[in-house]
C-alpha cells in the first residue's frame, strides 16, 4: 500500500550513495518525493505536514552523523517517523482486578465490528482467557445471528436480549460474572454514517458497562473519512484504541493510519481477512519495515 514510498526511497538512497553531506538542495528534494508519496498514499494532509517537518529535521541531522551514510540515515528517520506516527509500542492490554475486563467494540455499520468482535473474542482465548460475547447491536436485524454464528465458531458463549441494547449490555457483564467468564466483549450498533440517535445509544451503553477499553473499529478501505469518523467518535466515548478491518483490501492505508495522530490513540489490532483467525496485535514498528520494503 506504500508501494511508492519504499520505491522513492530506494532512489533516494542510490542517488546519495557515496555523499558526504547533505546539502540545503538534496533535503528539499527528498522532501518533495516523501511528502508526494505521502499524499498518494492518502495520508491526512495535516498529519503529512507534522510528518515531513520532523523526518526533515532528521534527515538534516544526518549531514552531522558519522555511522550512516545519508541516505542511510533519510531511510532511517522515516522508519522512525513512521513508527511514531503508527502508535510507537504495541498496545498490553490490562486485565481488570477484579473480572470480567469488559470491551465495548463501537464503529460504523459495516466497518467490520461485528466480525472483529468475534476476532477479538478468539484472541483472548488464545491469551488464555474466557470470554463472553455480548449482542447490544439490535439495530441490524442479523447482528445478534451474526454474532451467535461467529460465538458457535470460536466456542464462546453469547448473550442478547432484544429488548434493549443498554439493557442487554448491563445484563451481558453480570451474566458474565454469573458464569465466571472473565472478559466481556460488547457489540454495538453501528449506522452507515455518524448520527446523533447512534452515538447517544453508545454512550448510554459505555455508562451501563463501564468499560476497561473501548475500541473502535475502523476500515481500512475508507479513505479520509476514517479520520473524520474516528474524530467523531472520539468526542462522544473515549477511545482506547482501533482495530483497523480490512487491512487485507487494496486501500491505500494512508488515512487509517493518520487516526493515530489524529485522536492520539493507538492502533491496538489489525484485521486482515474473512477468516477467524485473520486477526493480530498491531505491531508499528513491523508495520513500518512493511511499509519501508
Ligand atoms: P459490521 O456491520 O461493522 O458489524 O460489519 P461486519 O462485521 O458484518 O463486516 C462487514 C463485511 O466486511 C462482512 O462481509 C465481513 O465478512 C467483511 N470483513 C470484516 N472484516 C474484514 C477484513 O478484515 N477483511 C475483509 N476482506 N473483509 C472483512
């Protein structure tokens, strides 16, 4: 997805194999080729300007480091940068004192929520974990079927009253701890854009529940209106961290990654098929040497 930019990158360092220094010239260049294959990435304009302002102030730095040759260094202060601005250390999570640890899973209808919840639910299994998964999606008809399919699949048990949402969510965490099940994954309602009705629903839910972590789950494959829809919600409950879906597409990644800078939250998974298992810790720094080539 950042084809181009391990591409120039690979110029660049041809080009200045064999330099001693950098001149004022070679900066500006090198500059116009990363903020261009930012940009073409569809990296959120803002974030491309703060990236660029810090990864020149390296590369200028480099006319005064020994160890590496300068295009050396250009790479590594990318990779640098890039790690930076994808959330720096990988997320632990914290498990509560006193369990169940409850997740309350928001995001957009479609965004893959549903799906990462019973991702999610796998995973912390895999950690040794019992969870239990809770249906408080009763906006679209097949959620709560959905989810059920998904619980059968990864042998985790599943609560829902179609009652009500914030009702089903409360009754989700007691029936947990009812059944010793020491973390609670909640599903939301998600809606095809933002509104007003969605975001008062899951705040009321995040009051009944209150959560240890509330992701937010995010689509790779939507552009800039990721960082619009993580700014969003942001407002409203506070995120702890995304889950970007879709990673397997061909989205050009860039405006996921902006949600980092944007809401100052980290990615904490990525989710990158229809399968199960498709589904891992969000690693910056791996994702940066994926980026990089
Ligand atoms: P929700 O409305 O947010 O709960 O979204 P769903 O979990 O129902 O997912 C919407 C669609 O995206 C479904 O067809 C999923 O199979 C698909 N999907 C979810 N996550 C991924 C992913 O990581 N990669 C791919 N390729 N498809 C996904």
């Amino acid at each position: 997805m950042f084809d181009n930019l391990s591409n120039r990158l690979d110029g660049i360092v041809k080009r200045l194999r064999g330099k001693g220094r950098l001149t004022e010239a070679d900066v500006d260049e090198i500059m116009k080729e990363i903020r261009a294959a930012l940009l073409e990435a569809d990296v959120n304009v803002t974030v491309v300007r703060s990236v660029c302002n810090r990864i020149r102030e390296h590369a200028i730095g480099a006319t005064r480091s020994q160890a590496l040759d300068p295009g050396q260094q250009v790479v590594k202060a990318v990779n640098d940068e890039l790690v930076r601005i994808l959330g720096g250390e990988t997320l632990t999570v914290q498990y509560a004192s006193k369990p169940p640890t409850v997740i309350l899973m928001a995001g957009l209808q479609g965004s893959g929520k549903t799906t990462a919840t019973g991702k999610l639910a796998l995973w912390f299994k895999s950690q040794g974990r019992q969870p239990l998964l809770v249906g408080a999606d009763l906006q679209r008809p097949a959620a709560v079927e959905q989810l059920r399919t998904l619980g059968r699949q990864v042998d985790v048990p599943v609560y829902s009253d179609p009652e009500d949402p914030i009702l089903t969510a409360y009754e989700g965490v007691e029936e947990a701890k009812r059944l010793g099940r020491d973390v609670v994954i909640v599903d939301t309602a998600g809606r095809l854009s933002i509104d007003a009705e969605m975001m008062e629903q899951v705040r009321l839910i995040s009051g009944a529940v209150s959560p240890d972590y509330t992701f937010l789950v995010i689509d790779a494959m939507t552009g800039q209106d990721a960082v619009q829809t993580a700014e969003a919600f942001h407002e409203t409950l506070q995120i702890d961290g995304v889950i970007l879906s879709k990673l397997d597409g061909d989205a050009r990644g860039g405006a996921a990654l902006s949600v980092k800078e944007v809401i100052g939250r980290p990615i904490a998974f990525a989710s990158t098929g229809e399968k199960l298992d498709a589904f891992e810790q969000f690693h910056p720094d791996r994702m940066a040497s994926r980026i990089l080539g």
